[in-house]
C-alpha cells in the first residue's frame, strides 16, 4: 500500500509535474542539476518586447496576470536606490505566471518562488515520476512523451503550449489520475469524505482531511497482521499529524486542488481560501466507484491494474465498449510501445500496458492493464509471436521486458479491417 505522506502547499499544481518531466531524461542526474534547469525554464524572463508576447497577451487574464506579478525584491530595490540606478519600467514576468494567467486556468493560484522549486523534484519523487537516482521513470517518459504531441513547445516557452492545462487531452488527466490512486490510498476516502458532507471543506481550516485518515487507519487495523505492521504505524503517524490544525491546513491545500484539476472537486471562481470545496458530479461518481480501494488498500496495484479504465469511465461519464478482441489489444498495446520504446536493449511492458489502455479509452475501448498482461503471456506462444521479442529475463508476471517490430501496427490494423 501507498501513501503520500507529505505535500508543501508550494506544490499546489499538478502542472509543475508536467514542467518538470519536459526538463528531465532517462539518464541519471542530480537534484541540484534538476532543479537548476527547472528554475531555468518556469522562471524565463518574457519582457513587453519578447515576439511572444502578443501571443500571451491574447490568452491570459490581466488582472490575475498583475496579481501573480512577483512582488520587487526589496534587496534588489534598495541597491537600485543606493547606486541610483533607474528602474526598468517595461513589464517584465516569469513564464510559468503567464501559463498560470491563461484565462482557462481560473482561480490562477499556484505562483512559484525560487526557494521552493526543490518541492517539485520531491513531488515527482512522490508521483513515482524520478527514480532515486533523478532519472525519468517509465511512467515519467510516458508523461514526457504525452506532452511533446500536446505542448509539443512548452520547453521553449511558446505561447501554444501550456504544461498547466491538464485538460487538452482526455488520457493526460486519466493518466494523472491513475497515478495518484496508484500512490496515495487516502484520496479514494477523502473522496467519500465529501459525499459524506455536503457543504464541502475549505482548505484553510480543513475538517475532511483528518476524518479521511481516521478512517484510513480503522480499514488498515482491522487487516492487520506481521506483515503490515509497518503500513499500520506509517498510517496512524498520518492521522496523526492530520490532527494538528496547522499541517492539515497545508496538506490540504494541495490535495483538494489536485482533486479540483482532475475534476472531481469544485469551487467559486474566487481563489480566496475560505470558498469551500464540494463534490462534482464526476466526484460523486469517483466516490462511489472507488470504494473497493477504500474496502481493500492493500491491494492497491492490483485493484488499479484489474478495474482502473472501468471506473475511469464510469467517473467521467466516457462511453466505452469492452475490448474483447485480442488483436485489437494487441494493436493499443503496439500504439503505446512508442510512448516508452528505449533506444538501446528492451522495454518494460507495464507502462507500455498503461499507455496502450489509455489511448484505447481515449477511442471508446475499454480495456485494462491486467487483461493486456494475460494477452501478452498468451502472444509469447501464438500466431504473432514472430513480431515480439521478449527478453530472456522476462519471467511474464508482473513486468516483462519486450521489443516490438515497426511492422506489427500496419499489420494489426490491416487485420482489423
């Protein structure tokens, strides 16, 4: 069982994720270069004379824009006054504050400081984006590679592409979603803890949070045993810490808005913290749906791998239609190898699984992450065992390591007429 422990209200955007994977890679890094050239790109300097400009000046909200405009630093003002130096006058702002400011991203919370851009690398260590070595993981290049078709700009700060709206492609906000189910077995009862109240929650004086691990910890001691000694003393300290009104205050804060950008909670259009957050419909939906992670946390993965695209469905009202042929499995799963395809040496199924279930719901299909494992344990032996090259290692359980050959899509998709 997973659970996110901690959040800083600094990372109060699910966005900054998505800023932080385009300047990643799969090779090993370090935690001061990573942040280095995160700073480098959210804090890019676009002045009234920058040729894209215009182009952000068409998008953004004025007025939230001046209000996300960082304040002048008061060291920096008072050297300008001691050396006289004139103050530059032409506007001048931080380009993850004119992403912030696009007038579909409203209320436009969020801005980030410089001190606190090493939360978001913790972030991603907590969303299983980084490894423990700052590299990319297979879910982190899915989501690399996801946002070069829908932001293929963002790296360079085009106008066109913004990593803060998570809604331009259907599978980007499923993906978010499973992989916040996938780490943190407390949403699906905070969940449950707004449908249980009506009024909603603020997340300045938050009443849920707590109540949510309370019953977190009730489920998880009454399935106790040797085993999950452990997990039981890591969700009591939660609850815990939950009591005391001024951690639950910033653990909220960004966990209620992750739930606002997937669409599950709402709120007014202000930004002011005591507008309380309420169930939408699809949140409804997710609580109810999602009850059988809140029966059983401890079979988290395997509940995700086994039900996660029927209930995605179910909670953003997607028509789909079960995928029961194996050879249009097949075709999704050849359709998500190139999301995670390596360069050298054989590729993780899993994630390749994940992308491949992901564009099939994107297209009315629905099938999920274990049936495409089974399929695969079959392929290794049928007819088209000839296009797929499985690695010695691959014992067929949990992960198995693949390469497909280029020519099996054209061949998929000629077969399915």
């Amino acid at each position: 069982m997973r659970l996110i422990t901690h959040l800083d209200p600094s990372q109060l955007r699910l966005g900054y994720l998505n800023c932080l994977v385009l300047v990643a890679g799969r090779h090993l890094d370090t935690r001061q270069g990573l942040v280095d050239r995160l700073s480098r790109l959210v804090f890019t300097p676009v002045q009234s004379d920058d040729p894209r400009w215009p182009r952000f000046r068409e998008e953004i909200d004025a007025a939230a824009l001046e209000e996300l405009r960082p304040p002048v630093d008061e060291r920096t003002a008072t050297l300008h006054e001691l050396f006289r130096i004139a103050p530059d006058l032409s506007p001048s702002y931080p380009l993850h504050s004119l992403w912030l400011a696009h007038r579909s991203l409203a209320p436009h919370l969020g801005l980030l400081t410089e001190k606190n851009v090493e939360r978001i690398i913790d972030m991603g260590r907590s969303f299983d984006f980084l490894t423990t070595g700052y590299a990319l993981s297979e879910k982190g290049v899915f989501l690399q590679q996801m946002l070069a078709k829908v932001c293929p700009r963002a790296r360079d700060g085009d106008p066109a592409g913004n990593p803060f709206a998570l809604t331009c492609r259907p599978a980007l906000r499923l993906f978010y979603l499973y992989s916040l189910l996938a780490v943190d077995a407390l949403t699906p009862y905070l969940l449950q803890a707004f449908a249980d109240e009506q009024v909603g929650d603020t997340s300045n004086a938050p009443r849920l949070l707590a109540r949510a691990a309370d019953q977190l910890v009730a489920t998880v001691e009454s399935r106790s045993d040797i085993g999950t000694v452990e997990t039981v003393r890591e969700c009591r300290q939660y609850a815990e810490r939950m009591g005391k009104r001024g951690v639950s205050k910033n653990q909220a804060q960004p966990r209620y808005y992750h739930l606002y950008e997937l669409g599950l909670l709402d709120r007014g259009p202000s930004g002011q913290p005591r507008v309380p957050y309420t169930l939408t419909p699809a949140g409804c939906r997710a609580a109810a749906a999602l009850a059988p992670l809140r029966n059983h946390p401890e079979n988290q993965q395997e509940l995700l791998d086994c039900h996660f695209f029927a209930w995605a469905a179910e909670i953003y009202g997607i028509a789909a239609k079960r995928c029961e042929s194996d050879i249009r499995q097949l075709f999704y799963f050849t359709r998500g190898y190139p999301f995670l395809e390596r360069e050298i040496g054989f590729t993780p199924g899993r994630t390749v699984a994940l992308a491949g279930c992901l564009l099939a719901l994107e297209e009315g299909w629905l099938v999920e992450v274990a049936e495409m494992f089974s399929l695969l344990q079959r392929a290794a032996s049928g007819p088209w065992r000839p296009y797929l090259e499985y690695s010695g290692g691959s014992r067929l359980d949990q992960e198995f390591l693949i390469k497909i050959r280029p020519t099996l899509e054209a061949t998929l998709l000629a077969e399915l007429g």
